[in-house]
C-alpha cells in the first residue's frame, strides 16, 4: 500500500519517519494509539514517508504470503523467557528489524488491525519486550535498524529503544507515574530511569500540553527549548460527524434504551487517575434522575473504584460481586458497558447530555476535546491539563471534591440554557485543537530537526 504524496508545502517534505507501532498493536486502542494514528496521518498530509516499526509475536519467514497473514493474526502470546534470554545475548550488537510485504492479499478492515497512512512496515519478534529486559540488563538502551532507514525515528511512548543512524525523538504524554505513583502499575524506579535516559540522550522531546511540558521541565531537568508542545488533535470520520443527530439518536434509543440527551457519561480507560469511584459517588449523591452510563475497561487490579457497581476486585482474573451493593447501582440507574467500537462510541457521547471527566490528572484529556467535537458538554476537573484543553468552555470542578461533582451534574441536569452554553462553547474550543493547527505545530516541531 502506497500513500500518494501531496504536492511540497516547505522545505521539510519529503523526509522519511519512523512511527512505532507499540500501542497501534493493541487489540483495544489507547489514547497513545489514537495519538500514533493522528500522527501518521497529519505527517503523511505533510508530504513525509511513514514507517511503521512494529514488535509483534510473528516472526518473519521467507514466504511473503505467511509473513503477511501472521501481520494480520490478532492472537497474541507471551514470549518465552528462553526465547528472550536468546536474544538478550545478541541485543548488544543491535537487531535489525525485516519489512513486512502488504500486498492486500489479506483482507484487513477488522478495526484492530486498520493501519494508519504508510509507506513501509517492519517488525521484529517481540521488540519492544526486548527492548525492555534489554535496559534491565545492559543498563542502556537497545539499539534497532532496518534497511534504509528513517531520518527521523518519532517514538510515541517512552520506550528504552533508539533507532541506529536517526534522530529519535520520543513523545512523552505525561509524568502521571512520578507525579501520583498511587495511580498507576508502573514500576516507578524503571520508569524514572527510561523517562531520565531519555531526557538526557534525545534529540528531542515531544509533549501534548503545558502542563506536562512543566512537568518535563522541572521534574527531570530539561532545557525548555528541548521539549515542544503540539498538542493533540481528533481527527473523527466525517461519516460520523455528518450523520443526521435523528438517525443518530434512534440508534442509541434502539440498542441502549437511553433517550437522547437524559443520560450522563463517563468514557475512558478505569484506572485510578481516572476517579470513577469519585463520579459514581457524587452521581448517587446528586439523586439524578437520569442515568449514569460508565463506558471502559478494567485496567486496573483492584475495581475499587466500582465497588458501587458491585464490583469489589478481581479473583483467578474473574470480577467477584457483592450482589447487596450491586443491587444499590441498578436502582440508581448506574449503566457500566466495558467496550464500544468507535462509531458506536461516537453515538452515545453525541447523545449524552453531559460527558463527566474530572479526571485527578492527564497529559491532555482526549475525551474532553472528543466530547467537544461531538457538540457535548463536559464536566471536568482542574487539575493537570484539564483546565488547559477545555479552557471556559467546561464546567470546572475540585476532582477531590465529590459534593463539587454533584453539584455539577444536578446543574447540568436542571439547566437547559447551561447545556447548550457549553456544548456550544465546546464545538468552538475544539477548533483550536483541529488537525489543521494539529499539523502546523508538527510542521514547527520538525524544522527544529535538521
């Protein structure tokens, strides 16, 4: 599959980058996924060659067909710590990534493996597995390469790899795993020495708000003219964007039961940075008499933050209930879904009559900008990169402060005019976020690399 160039906008085009594709792998997309997607597709907008740097479990063989399809496969196995140790010893030396032949002999429309703008995709077993028990052991970062390779190898995560004879820079979202340790799984002492590691050896840093750029700044000491915001961008389907709000409302009040613009929202990954548990509890506290719909995985241990849903953790991997409080939620009109594909997703934010994302912390707040796209408002909180994203177009409240969320989402349900002041605030507010400006930042970002 080739992209077809658009004419030479400066002096910049034309240059080859590299994009991992460490969370684009994912069977369920992250915020970095769709951060990675964005990326490709503003920079293949922009004139430049993509690759795509994949560390998936297949290995590549010599029938071009095979190699195609084990791309495809969406099972996915541990490796071998035997398998690892072997290539932990020749690691040292470097590990040359091979191209992965696409020829669209597999049909590829499963929405886990939709690809992103590119020109060329390479993988090596397991390589960012590697690259990780590789810093563990050599102290230092892994070195990969592929036949002609990039100029510019742009890391979307901080990842203890580089790419041999480019520049490598590497998107850091945020410092959440240093700033609130008790959110995240992270090991904090291997995340301090790759996010260090990187601070003092990259060409360049790349960041998604003020606020985290701040955090770079002073937490691992990085001259600010090393780090540079762009922002991030949401770059729905127009398919989407355009639907009739009818069309789109009736499909919601088919498969979900849920009239338009009477229910609250929260979407997102249910981790603690995410503060469900303080939502369900100011959503109780409010008495609303429209439903709270929460819309996420598990991605996190221990569920404290259902135990108002009735889920009280996790045994054998199995979510346990306690059915007396379970019984609470269902009275309450409390409406958990664990995943939705992203047209669907789309649907129901578009519908809801106020998003609820007082997150404790975040490098950007994608849901917000997303919320705002989609003409819906948005409670959120004032904390890390919240405030700066939806600026006055949100209501702003305490994220610690459960009488604060009430007190929001009883406004936001009584008020009509208040509704349809923010989601029309919203829909403003997120132009400043377009892809437009999305891409003359990256365009700014990379005439910095010369």
């Amino acid at each position: 599959m080739q992209n077809s160039e658009s004419p030479a906008r400066d002096i910049m085009t034309n240059r080859r980058i590299m994009i991992d594709g460490y969370n684009l792998a994912l069977e369920r997309g992250t915020g970095v996924a769709t951060y990675s997607r964005n990326l490709s597709l503003e920079l293949s907008k922009l004139g430049h060659k993509i690759d795509l740097l994949y560390g998936l479990r297949t290995s590549t063989g010599t029938n071009p067909l095979l190699n195609e399809v084990n791309f495809f496969d969406p099972v996915t196995k541990s490796p071998k710590t035997m398998d690892v140790a072997k290539t932990l010893l020749r690691s040292p030396m470097g590990l040359k990534a091979r191209e992965v032949p696409i020829t669209g002999k597999v049909i590829a429309r499963h929405p886990t493996r939709i690809l992103p703008p590119y020109d060329r995709i390479f993988n090596y077993q397991h390589l960012f597995t590697v690259a990780r028990w590789h810093f563990k052991v050599y102290g230092k970062f892994m070195e990969t390469s592929y036949e002609r390779p990039a100029e510019i190898a742009h890391w979307t995560y901080p990842l203890p790899i580089r790419l041999k004879h480019a520049q490598n820079i590497y998107t850091i979202h945020d410092l959440v795993p240093l700033r609130l340790p008790y959110t995240t799984l992270d090991n904090k002492k291997e995340y301090f020495r790759v996010a260090r590691d990187i601070a003092r050896d990259a060409d360049h840093i790349v960041t998604v708000s003020e606020a985290s750029k701040r955090d770079i700044v002073d937490l691992l000491g990085v001259p600010e003219e090393k780090v540079t915001n762009t922002y991030q961008s949401v770059s729905l389907p127009s398919a989407i964007l355009e639907r009739p709000f009818d069309e789109v409302a009736t499909e919601v009040e088919a498969i979900f039961g849920l009239e338009p613009k009477k229910y609250f929202l929260f979407f997102g990954a249910i981790e603690p940075k995410k503060n469900v548990g303080r939502i369900i509890e100011a959503y109780l506290a409010s008495q609303s008499r429209y439903p709270l719909v929460v819309v996420g995985q598990l991605t996190w241990k221990d569920a404290n933050d259902l135990r108002l849903l009735g889920v009280s953790g996790q045994s054998g991997g199995k979510k346990t209930v306690d059915p007396s409080i379970s019984a609470v939620s269902r009275a309450q009109q409390i409406i958990r879904l664990e995943y939705l594909p992203l047209n669907m997703l789309a649907s129901i934010i578009r519908c809801a009559r106020t998003v609820v994302f007082p997150s404790l912390y975040e490098g950007f707040g994608l849901p917000i900008l997303e919320a705002m796209q989609l003409g819906t408002g948005v409670i959120t909180g004032t904390e890390g990169s919240n405030p700066e994203v939806s600026g006055d177009s949100a209501y702003l409240v305490d994220p610690y402060d459960v009488g604060a969320i009430a007190r929001a989402i009883r406004d936001m349900q009584h008020d009509d005019d208040m509704v349809a002041h923010y989601e029309a605030a919203g829909r403003e507010r997120a132009k400043l976020f377009s892809p437009e400006r999305y891409s003359e930042r990256l365009t700014e970002l990379y005439k910095k690399l010369k």
